[in-house]
C-alpha cells in the first residue's frame, strides 16, 4: 500500500499529515509507529488525518509517533489548518478527539503560515506540592487543555534534565496514573515563558508542545506570572519560547480558562510516497 504524505512542522514539532477525506486509508499502530521513526521510517513527533466531517470542515485525527490516539495536539491542530488551505480549503472549523476548534491563517508569506488555532475551554487546574511515587522535586500543576499535562516552574531551564526528570513524573507520579501525562518545565523571564516539554506517546522532548505551551501559560497565570502584554477586552496574553521558535496564547482567564488561542508558525517540509 502506497499512501501520499506531507510533511508539516510547528515550532519544530513535526508530522506526517494524509488526506483521508474518501475514508480509505486505514493504518494499525504499528504501521504509524514505523513511518514515524527517525532511523527506519521518515520520522516525525505525530502523524494526522485529514478526514471528512458530517459537521465541520474536516476531521483531524491525530496519532502519537508511537501509534496512540486520543488526544488533541495543538501544533499539530496548526498545522493541519496549513494542509487543508494548501488542499484548497479556505474556511477551518473542524472537530478533533477534544471537541470543536476553529482557525484563522493570519498571515502566509514565503511557505511558512501563521495560524491562530482555538483550544477548548479548561475549567479545572490542579495544584500540588508534591507527587506520591516521583524522586525529583514535583511542585506544580495539572490540567487538561486537549492532552494531559503537567507543569513545573524551574530556574536554569536551558541546562535542565528535562527527558529524566519528565519520564520520572510521566510514568510514576501516583495521582496522575493510570494514564500519565505530558510534563512541562517552564521559567518565566523579562516578560517571556520559557517552556520545553517531555511528550508521551513521544517519550522524549519536542521542540515543541502546543497544549503544553498552553497548559503552561494557564498555569503561569494562576501562579501570578504577569502576563506578557496588557490584553483587549480583559484577555490575557502571553509570548512563548519554545525550544527555537516563539509562540503566542491569549485567553480570557474565568473557568479558569475560556476562549483560549494558540498562535504560532506552520512550515510545509516535504511531500512523500509512502510504501507500507
């Protein structure tokens, strides 16, 4: 089976992205996991289907680059807008494992789109001062904005042990079990939140995380972080450092969090025919 994919990436966070809009690609986890692999496959953070929606635009159903499910990603949510304008399509509502979304292509100069994506509403973060069954410190905060996540306030960011320490709370933190989740390490400084993520499904750091960039800036603002920009309307606005590129996260701060934008690039990579 040959398959046609195009390679994206957001913030560095990259995937292979077919468009299944006539329903007949069909792939096992194995076979996702195969073509994601950096030494075996063509590799890739994740890989999405573009599919056909009774409600929407289009469906974007997204795989680990182990070959789980499930969840939302927000680069890669970015990204797949870039697919379906490059595919044609000008208007993006679409449904995801996590609800509704919608986007905006702000701007589309030289192959690389800046896409303003809404993420859902999160309406509970939970604060801890400890995890049962880590070794290394476990302050922080947990919640849900698409995919599980975990976020801690660091000092010294750029040499943190973030693989390590991430895998330890991923896998053995007790209130997080059975399922885990992703483990974000983050360090405000001169009006920027720094952030660099340990992803499961991935079971590694990204260049990037999308919900995770998000997680983090709820959770800033929870922890009194000033906000990076004074916002319209009463919104919040926060600039990002990813590990190279930098994002941006508005949201109007009730629920905790409603009405929540991720703003960042989307990069068309490659286009590539596939043999499974």
């Amino acid at each position: 089976m040959k398959i046609r994919l195009y390679k994206y990436q957001g913030a560095g966070n990259d995937f292979l992205i077919a468009d299944n809009r006539d329903g007949l690609i069909e792939l096992a986890p194995a076979q996702i996991a195969s073509v994601c692999d950096r030494r075996y496959g063509v590799g890739a953070d994740g890989l999405m289907l573009l599919e056909a929606s009774d409600r929407y635009d289009f469906r974007m159903t997204y795989y680990n680059s182990d070959g789980s499910g499930g969840m939302m990603c927000g680069n890669g949510g970015r990204c797949i807008v870039a697919f379906a304008a490059d595919m044609g399509l000008d208007h993006f509502d679409f449904e995801a494992a996590d609800g509704f979304h919608t986007a905006q292509i702000l701007r589309d100069e030289n192959g690389v789109k800046t896409v303003r994506l809404k993420m859902k509403d999160v309406s509970e973060i939970c604060r801890y001062d400890a995890l049962e069954g880590v070794s290394v410190p476990s302050e922080g905060y947990f919640l849900d904005t698409g995919t599980r996540h975990y976020v801690r306030f660091v000092k010294g960011l750029k040499e943190y042990d973030i693989v390590s320490e991430g895998r330890d709370i991923r896998y053995n933190a007790e209130q997080l079990l059975p399922v885990g989740a992703n483990v974000n390490f983050i360090e405000p400084a001169d009006g920027v939140i720094n952030v660099r993520t340990y992803e499961k499904g991935v079971e590694d750091e990204t260049y990037a995380c999308g919900t995770g960039i998000v997680a983090s800036c709820i959770a800033a603002f929870d922890a009194g972080v000033e906000p990076s920009a004074a916002g319209q309307d009463g919104r919040v606005h926060y600039d990002v450092n990813a590990k190279k590129d930098v994002l941006a996260v508005d949201f109007l701060p009730d629920l905790p969090a409603c009405d929540v934008w991720l703003t960042g690039p989307a990069v068309y990579v490659a286009e590539i025919l596939y043999r499974f």
